[in-house]
C-alpha cells in the first residue's frame, strides 16, 4: 500500500480517495473557460487517468459563478457538496445537490449556475 500527499491510496492497483468529501489537497485548475457571469475558479485531483489520457477520473471543486457549459467526452458525476444549476440549450433543467448522481453525455451543451462552491467525484470516458 501506498498513499501521496493528497490522500490517495494505491492497493493492488486500486487508486482510493479515503474523504472525497473532505480532502483539500487539490491543484488549482484556474478559471472556468467559458465565463458568463461572475469568476469561477476550480481545482481537483486527478485519481486515475489512462496513459492515453481518454479514462480520468477524480475530484473537481468549483466556486460559484455562471458559465457556459460543454461536455466534450461523456461524464458520470457524483455531487458531493454545494448546488449548482445546469440548463440544455433546448431549456431543459437540472438543478444538483449533495447526493445527485448524472451522466453527461458527450455533446452536452449549456449553461452552468454555481450557487454554492460544488465538489464532485467524476468519471470521464
């Protein structure tokens, strides 16, 4: 068994957050790409990414703001923390808090509304 500094273990090949919720050992990711309202900033830590770079997985924290929204390779996300706001181009909303569960799928496009700094664990295929 291994563990880094950030709190990830690795046993027998399984890379293991111990608190997803609670670690603060995060790199800053910078700004949101796309800001519409507001200065969204973010960070995470990245679990387990595939030497070709197409699998990643880990923690993504945002801070509140508005911005537009594209999801380029498809993503499941469990919201670990805050609520945030996102809305399809065709209107349709989502509105996630602690517990939610969604799958993004590649192609995804519209906007986001961070209302209360979110942290998920995500999975990106």
């Amino acid at each position: 068994m291994t563990e880094s500094d950030a709190g990830v273990t690795s046993v027998a090949g399984v890379a293991a957050i111990a608190d997803a919720v609670g670690v603060d050992a995060l790199e800053d990711w910078g700004p949101v790409e796309r800001p519409i309202e507001g200065e969204s900033d973010t960070s995470g830590l990245v679990l387990h990414r595939d030497p070709d770079g197409r699998f990643e997985c880990g923690v993504w924290v945002c801070t509140p703001g508005r911005w537009e929204c594209r999801i380029e390779r498809g993503e499941f996300c469990q919201f670990l923390a805050g609520r945030a706001t996102y809305v399809h181009d065709s209107g349709d909303l989502l509105e996630v808090e602690p517990g939610t569960a969604a799958y993004f799928p590649a192609g995804w496009t519209g906007e986001c509304t961070v209302q209360e700094t979110v942290r998920k664990a995500y999975v990106i295929e």
